[in-house]
C-alpha cells in the first residue's frame, strides 16, 4: 500500500480523513477532491494492491485489503506521533467498494481487544457498493450480475459476493452504527430513482446522515468535487467540536 499525506498550513491535524477509494483502488481517484480536502483538515489518500488485475501470484481479497489498510492506519498513525495511550482520531471516508471496506475496518477496530493508534471517530460513505450494486437481489439477479463482471474483470467478478455479504451481514458490524457518526453521499443517485429510495433505506437502517450531490455520475473524476469535500469537511468539522467539548 502507497499512502500520501496531504496538509496546507491553515489545516487541522486531527481528526485525519482517510480516503479509501472504490474497486480500482487508486489514489489518483481522489485527484479532484483531495486538494480542497487538505485546506481544512490533514488529509491521507492511498493505493492498495489491485485486486482487479494482481500481480501474477498474488492472492488480493477483501479480507487482504482490510489488513493492508489496518497496516497502513498504524504506520501513518505511528508518523504523525500518535501512540496506544493517545491514538490518532480518523474520519474513514470509503467511495463504492471502499465505502464497505472502511466501515469492516472500523468495526474490527471497535472489536478488537487490542490497542491501537487509529481511532475511528467517524464514516463517510460515498456511493456505498452494496447499494448502487444492487445487493439484496435475486440470486438469478446476482448470478447474471457476475458473469457479466467475469466478461470484464475477472478479479470483480471474484470480489462481487463480497458486496452482497456486505449488505446481508450488516448485523455482524451493527457495533459501529451505534458508536459512530455516519454520513451517506450520493453522487449518482436520482431522487426518483429505485436505487435512491433503497439508499434512502440504507442510511435509515444505520442511523446516517443522507446527503446528495449535484451530479449524476458514480465516477470520482467526474462527479461533483466541491459538494462532496464540502460535505465531508463539514462532517468531519462536527466532530472536531463534539471532541473537543468531551475533553
């Protein structure tokens, strides 16, 4: 895993956003977004292994991913001088397929009986995969669903059952949507559309704030930078003050 910190003089160290990008896991999707992001608050942005197309010999899961991104937490974590007593606050913010993986890592920190230097003080979730890729849908639906994605990316097609567990075992991480703030934005979701109601539905079940941005597209490099930094930077704000108001 590659991480970039980004920060500018008038930006605030804590909390830290962590910004997970979606299946493609590059950094280089958050290239709109990140600057304004790094004007307000410390801000880091990361590439994983890629799972869409690994290196020959590799084995990338979701499972793998998690524990790359609880590595790389700890290691930037451990840089900017946090420790075990006084860990570093992060707001996790995920895009599609990177919106579940940071909500699993939020919940094994939250788990854990270990100590850390990463401590989860919010969710961000943008497009959330096991929404917008129709999880909940017949298994025919599903079955269809990943043949289509062997034709395109063999390495999506194998990861898709990941998107659909995600969806049914909200159970299993219902732990962080009590102790977490969350924010739910959609970048490419019509308001009359089935697949806004069923977001709409999701961020009820998990007690998230919903949002929407002023653009229909899924893809980072094309949706609507300002609305969504602006979001996130005034979701992340919120919890600098009720943080700061606790101590």
């Amino acid at each position: 895993m590659r991480v970039q910190i980004g920060k500018t003089c008038a930006a605030k160290p804590e909390p830290l956003i962590w910004l997970e990008a979606g299946l493609g896991g590059s950094m280089r999707s958050w290239n709109l977004t990140f600057p304004i992001l790094c004007r307000a608050f410390y801000c880091a942005r990361t590439t994983r292994s890629p799972i869409l197309h690994p290196e020959k010999g590799a084995e990338v899961t979701w499972q793998s991913l998690v524990a790359e991104m609880r590595a790389g937490g700890e290691e930037i974590a451990r840089h900017l001088g946090a420790t075990f007593d006084k860990p570093l606050p992060m707001v996790l913010v995920g895009h599609s397929y990177g919106a579940m993986l940071v909500r699993v890592w939020a919940a094994q920190l939250l788990k854990s009986p270990t100590s850390s230097r990463v401590q989860p003080v919010g969710i961000v979730q943008i497009d959330p995969s096991f929404e917008g890729n129709n999880e909940g849908a017949s298994p025919l639906y599903q079955k269809l669903e990943q043949k289509i994605l062997a034709w395109i990316y063999r390495g999506a097609a194998r990861e898709q059952p990941s998107f659909y567990l995600a969806w049914q075992d909200l159970q299993e991480i219902d732990l962080l949507d009590r102790q977490l703030p969350q924010l739910v934005i959609s970048a490419a979701h019509r308001r009359s559309s089935k697949t806004w109601q069923g977001l709409t539905s999701y961020a009820r079940a998990i007690d998230a704030r919903l949002v929407r941005a002023d653009s229909s597209r899924h893809h980072l490099q094309l949706f609507d930078p300002v609305t969504v930094a602006s979001q996130i930077i005034e979701f992340t704000a919120q919890i600098n003050v009720q943080t700061n108001n606790k101590r």
